[in-house]
C-alpha cells in the first residue's frame, strides 16, 4: 500500500502543437526576414501618414477662436467678411491682416505641423521662387513659390495610391484572362494567346499621347488607360500555374465529385495558383509609381493642378541651381522603390516552400 502511494503520479501529456496553415507558415517566413518586415511597416506607416496629409500640412488652422467664435477653417473656411475683412473671399490665413487679427488678445489658431499646403503659395513672401530651405519653408519653394515639404507629401500620396489602384485593376483583369487560358486551353487558349500578342504590339505610348490632346487630363483616364496593357505580364504567369495545377489529382477528383468549372476553379485552382500574383505586387505598384512619375515628367500624366512627383522632377531638370528640389524628390522615389523592393524580397522567401 506504501508503495502505490510512493509513486508518483505522471504529468499529464502536453497539448500537441495546433497545426500551421498555409497562410500561417507563409507569415513567419516572412517575419524571419527582418529587412523586409521593417520595409513594410515604414511603407505603411508613411502611406498613413501621407492619407492623411490635411492633418500634418495645411495652410488653414485646424482649429481658430476669434473675437470668441469658433471656426474650423480646414474644414469649412470662413469668408474675410466673417472676420471682419472686406472681401467674401475664403480666408487666406497667411495675409499679415488675419496674422494681426491673431495677435490680438483671446485670439488664437491652432495649426498644422506644417502650415502649407500642396497649392498654397504666400503672396506677401519677399523670397524670389525658387526658394531655399527656410525656417518658413523647411525644405524650400518650388518655381511656383508652392512649399516643397507639403508637394512630396500629397505627391507621394497621389503616386502610391494611384499605383495601388493600377496594381489591383491589372491584377483583376490578368488573374482573369490568365485563368481562361490555362484552365480551358484549346482554342480558348490559342485564341486568347493571339489576342495578347496583337494587343502587345500596339504602342501604349502613342495611344497616350492621342488620348493626352483629345480628352481633359485626369489621373482616372490614366488609370483606364494603363490598365489596359497593364495585365498582360501577370497573365503568363497564372496561365502557367493554372495549366500546371488543372491536371493535378485533386482536380480530377473534383471534377469527378461533379463540382463546376467555376468551383473548381475559385476553390481548388485559384488559390493554388497565387503564389506568383502575391509575389509580384510590390514590384508591380514600383512599375505603377514609376509609370506615373515618368508620364508626368514628360507632360503627358496627371492635371497640373495635381501634386505629382514626376512634376517636381520636370521642375529640378529646369531649375539645376534649386538643389532642394531634384534631390528630396530623387530621394522619396529612392526610399519608396527600395522599400517596396524589400517586401516584394520578403513574399519571395515567404512563399518558397523550401524554405522551412
């Protein structure tokens, strides 16, 4: 009896490790790449920050109190005639007339980090334009007297989401034509194939300079007509998988189970078949800045009333002497093309399954 109670009783078994999907061991291989995993947590955090460009510059206050009323001028400027000026026009916060209605006493604004914005250019500055980096204007004016530090923020902001929307439209349309092809093949295959070669030959930058004298310009002709030819490169590679994955076991019993071609493809095919798409969207939102930036370089891009870091450069390559405005542009394209080159690195090594 002394003996059964000297035994020790044994720990229960631990609980067995849940099992990974997919999803989940492609994410720690990712994380293990620290370089890219820093990449896209700056690439976010300035996307964030550049969405919401208003709030860090502007040249209206965000909040103002004057002669005991309340105005939030970034949002609902209110007239000269409303202050006490003489015109009913929007205010223009940086007349000396509003500065001295400021100074008053109970009078105050409370403004942005950076009190410019993309367009707003100071009449009353005594500095010839181009300016240099002031206590005013931290990284300078441009030829226009317009600040340099709000033109890189709306301008980056306007080229990376324009980017992002050119990436998922032409992701879209190349998963979709890609999936045809290889799925069906046949004559579905070859004659889509022969389409791609046709529509590859026609010259999109002739087509851009036509369309650039007939229609106003605007970023949303841009992105339609980009898009146009911006499927085909992705299209190759899911016709691929989808020609490698449609003769796999699995399918085939699929196939035998009676499902449709439709489920057979969104939920057998298509999944299996993204690891290229995934991999090459950093690189292809670096084609889309890049195609923006070159196409307002040369004139043939965004309004002009657009803030486009394609326009800075145009502006640097006609002023050499304003050092301040070809070398912070030349760097945001820098840094941005680089951080999204770390992350399209990092969904690489993410999705190689070799790598355990």
């Amino acid at each position: 009896m002394s003996a059964v109670l000297d035994t020790p009783i044994a720990a229960p078994p631990a609980a067995a490790a849940q099992p990974q999907s997919p999803g989940q061991r492609a994410w720690a291989r990712f994380r293990r790449n620290r370089l890219g995993t820093a990449a896209l947590w700056i690439f976010l955090a300035l996307l964030v920050l550049a969405t919401f460009a208003e709030l860090l510059s502007n040249d209206r206050p965000l909040v103002a109190r004057i002669d005991g009323q309340w105005y939030a001028p970034m949002f609902s400027n209110p007239s000269e005639t409303a202050l006490g000026g003489d015109f009913d026009t929007p205010t223009d916060w940086k007349d000396p007339l509003i500065a001295e209605l400021l100074a008053k006493p109970g009078n105050w604004a409370l403004t942005t980090f950076n009190p410019h914005s993309a367009d707003s250019i100071n009449y009353f500055s005594p500095v010839l334009h181009p300016g240099e980096p002031s206590s005013e204007h931290w990284l300078g004016t441009d030829s226009k007297g317009r600040d340099m530090l709000a033109r890189l923020v709306y301008g980056f902001r306007v080229s990376v989401w324009f980017a992002l929307a050119l990436t998922i439209t032409g992701t879209l349309i190349g998963i979709a034509a890609g999936a045809l092809q290889g799925y069906f093949g046949g004559r579905v295959d070859l004659f889509l194939q022969r389409f791609v070669e046709i529509w590859g030959a026609v010259p999109e930058l002739y087509l851009l300079i036509i369309f650039a004298s007939i229609f106003e310009p605007s970023l949303l002709l841009l992105l339609i007509l980009l898009s146009l030819w911006g499927w085909m490169g992705l299209s190759d590679y899911v016709r691929a998988e989808f020609l490698r994955n449609r003769n796999l076991e699995y399918v085939k019993a699929a196939r035998a189970l009676g499902l449709s071609n439709w489920q057979i493809i969104r939920r057998h095919v298509l999944p299996n078949s993204m690891t290229p798409v995934i991999t090459f969207l950093p690189f292809r939102m670096s084609g889309g800045i890049l195609a923006l930036t070159s196409l307002d370089f040369l004139g043939l891009g965004a309004p002009a009333s657009v803030p486009s870091l394609g326009e800075l450069l145009k502006q640097g390559k006609d002023n050499l002497d304003a050092w301040w405005i070809i070398v912070p542009t030349f760097a945001v394209l820098v840094l941005t093309m680089l951080l999204l080159t770390f992350i399209g690195d990092a969904l690489r090594d993410a999705f190689d399954t070799r790598k355990s």
